[in-house]
C-alpha cells in the first residue's frame, strides 16, 4: 500500500495530505490500524528520504525508487534482515511483487547498518535539500542541527477555543467528556495541545464549534494582530480561513472582517467552520487581483489588516515533509515576489493609525526578515512596532522572543510550527 501511495503521489503531484485523502476514499474496506500503518510508514520515508537516498547510492543502487527506499526503511529503520525483507515481499494478495536480485542485494548490504552515518552530510543527515543549505545557515547558525531535527518531527495536533462559546477550562471539560485529554499551550491562551492521537473530529466539542485545529504559531500571529470588537478588519490571504475565525473570535463578533484570497476553491473551505463557529461578521471575497476594485474601493479604511503572505512553507515541514522535496529554487523566487505583490496591496488598505501585521510559515530570511525590511524601506509612511510591545499588549505573559523587532518562532525554540511576525503601524 505505501509502494501504491507513491506512486499515486507522482501521477499526481501536489500535497501529500491530498493524495493520502483519494487514496483512503478508494480503499475504504482498510480498518483504521491498517490506515495508521500505512500513513505512518508513508510520512516516515518522508521524513527520512534524504538518508535512505544517500544509503541506496552508496551502496551502488543509485537514485532510490519507491520500492528501494522502502526496502531501505525496513532495513535502516525496523533493523530486518535479508530474510525478512523478503518475506514481506511475496507477491501474495495485498503484498508486493517479489524482490529483484539488486533489490535482495540492497537488503543484504544495508543489514546491520544504522540510519546515520558519519559520512552523511549535512543536508542529508538533517534532511533538507541542499540547494537551501545557505538559508537555512543564514537563519539558524550554529543552531542549525537542533533546529532542523526538531522540524524533521512529527507535529503535535493543537486546537484553539472559540472564545465566542467556551472558555479553555469549558473546552478541555467538553473534550475530556469525548474521552480526548488535553493540555493547555505554554504561549497562547486559547490552545489546547492533544495528549495523543484521537478522532477529533466525531466529538461533540469539535461539531459544535468549542475548539478548531490551528498551531500554536498561527494562533499567535492571530494574537498579535490585536483585533477587537467594532473594528475594520482585513485577513488579505484568508485561505482556508483558520486565523479568519480567530479574529472574529478577538473582535467577538463585532465589526466587519473581510476574508480575502485569490483562489475561490480555498474560502469555500471556510464554509463549514463558519457554521461550526457561530461567527457572523466575516464576508469572504476573492480577489481577481491586486487591481481588483474591491481593494480600490476600500483603499485606507482597515484599522488591521493580516497578511499571511504565500511562502515556502519552511516552518511546517513537520507537518508537510513532502514539501521540503517539492519546492524548487524558482519556486522561492516567485514567492517571494508574490509576497512584495501583497504586502503592496495591503499597505493601500490600512488607515493611518492602522496596522499591517505581515506573517509567514517561513524559517527562510529570504521570506522573513529581508521582506519586513524592504517594505519599510519602500512604504516609509509606515514604522515598525517592537513585537515584545505589541505581544505585552495583547497575549501577555513571558515573551519568547529577543530584542529585535520581529518575532520568530520554531518548533525548537517555541514548540510551534516554524513563524515570522512583523507588526507595522502606519504613521501617515
């Protein structure tokens, strides 16, 4: 099944969550331990391509196919001999075709090896393409190794509390009621980290609205937008809408909040978390472009406007491995394109006294830093406002950053996906 799910996955190139989803809907006579065997196997290769690449050359298999990396895997990683590995590949129902006489001579090289090696280098032993070795030097010097290791792990499922029905303490009570144990999140008031895996979605608290799925991090850049009742607020890539129902939550379903994105397909997404959420001031538009007339029509009028711009996704590799061996160099280079495009639009938004919070799910200083820094330099009618000030003003509590302006969070420093938050007020 996991030499299938691959292959479905090149016939069809996008997100792995996707092409996992279509694979399930045709296979529903899978039982759920099958179901988390198979996915577990699949997003561990993932995590671990980079290493079962580099054993397949150096034992002369060259680049690794579907098949070799996952004979790697159960060598490298399960520790199966020779033997073993063969028995499993027996051609019977369900099983795949039996080894080739390469194929046995990579089970027999790789036995009794470990997954790392000395010899691995860096980008291989920590699991990023090397052609982003730079970058990622750039934004984690010599913490490199322990920043990379903690996004090569899998990602916690974490939950935010509608504000606009249950408390936290309602919330983890309505959970535990659904047999689901919670514990509360270290930054953000209204997370809840889930002890475990459970079916989150046939409880009774996630159906009526108390709790929707949303990391820590994004929570966070929610947060420090500082919405609050009766103001003009804009989330300019609204997506599937998750910081959307924060902010109508913040504002307590009060004032006008647009969603704004280009793709219709994802604010349709939206649809039943607003049903679910109780939220009733959100009015979702997509945009045709950074001409659209709805932008001109409502040029300085937003007290906030969020953009959570489009990114490299660096910061959720946890979640997403696939997606560090999907983008391309050119792929970088059109976001970050995209991302001066929309922080542009957004900026002929804000009022002056407004803000424009600017985030991403990046690591890359590419994305980040250098991008807050040069629309100050092109939009000077705007300063940058100090993210310790703004997060004393709003969340509260011990800060998790440093001195500087913008704010950074990564799994191993903050136990959050990877996010930058830059927080601009405009004076003029």
């Amino acid at each position: 099944a996991v030499i299938d799910l691959f292959a479905d996955c090149a016939a069809k190139p996008g997100p792995a969550d996707q092409a996992v989803a279509a694979f399930f809907r045709h296979r529903r006579y899978a039982g759920s331990k099958d179901r988390r065997a198979v996915i577990d196997r699949f997003y561990g290769i993932l995590r671990r391509r980079a290493r079962l690449g580099w054993w397949c050359e150096r034992v002369g298999m060259g680049e690794a196919s579907d098949r070799t990396l996952l004979i790697a895997d159960l060598a490298l990683d399960d520790s199966l001999n020779e033997t073993a590995v063969e028995a499993l590949f027996n051609a019977a129902t369900y099983s795949p075709a039996v080894l080739e006489e390469t194929e046995k001579t990579l089970a027999s090289a790789l036995q009794g090896e470990s997954l790392a090696h000395p010899d691995m280098p860096d980008n291989v032993r920590l699991e990023y393409p090397d052609w982003l070795d730079d970058d990622l030097r750039r934004a984690f010097g010599g913490d490199l190794q322990r920043q990379m290791t903690a996004l090569c792990e899998p990602a916690p499922v974490v939950l935010r509390v509608n504000g606009l029905k249950a408390t936290r303490r309602d919330a983890m009570a309505a959970l535990e009621k659904d047999g689901i144990a919670t514990t509360p999140t270290l930054l953000s008031p209204l997370g809840l980290r889930l002890d475990g895996r459970v079916n989150l979605r046939n409880a009774k608290a996630f159906r009526s609205g108390l709790v929707e799925i949303q990391d820590e991090g994004s929570q966070i850049a929610a947060l420090l937008t500082d919405a609050k009742p009766g103001m003009s607020v804009i989330d300019y890539c609204a997506g599937g809408g998750g910081k959307t129902l924060a902010l109508a939550a913040a504002m307590e379903n009060k004032g006008e909040l647009a969603a704004l994105d280009v793709s219709e397909k994802r604010l349709e997404k939206m649809a039943p978390r607003l049903r679910r959420s109780g939220v009733s001031i959100i009015g979702a538009r997509a945009l045709c472009g950074p001409d659209d007339d709805w932008l001109k029509a409502n040029e300085a009028a937003a007290d906030r406007v969020l953009v959570d711009a489009p990114c490299s996704g660096s910061g959720v590799w946890r979640r997403s491995p696939d997606a560090k061996w999907r983008l391309q160099p050119d792929d970088l280079v059109r976001r970050m394109g995209e991302q001066k495009e929309v922080l542009a639009a957004a900026a002929a938004l804000v009022r002056p006294g407004g803000r424009l919070i600017y985030a991403t799910c990046s690591v890359l200083e590419r994305e980040n830093g250098d991008q807050a820094d040069w629309f100050l330099k092109t939009f000077p009618g705007f300063a940058v406002m100090a993210a310790g000030g703004v997060w004393a003003g709003t969340i509260g509590g011990d800060y998790p950053g440093g001195d500087e302006a913008y704010l950074r969070l990564s799994p191993a420093s903050t136990a959050t996906d990877g996010f930058f938050i830059a927080v601009f007020e405009r004076r003029i």
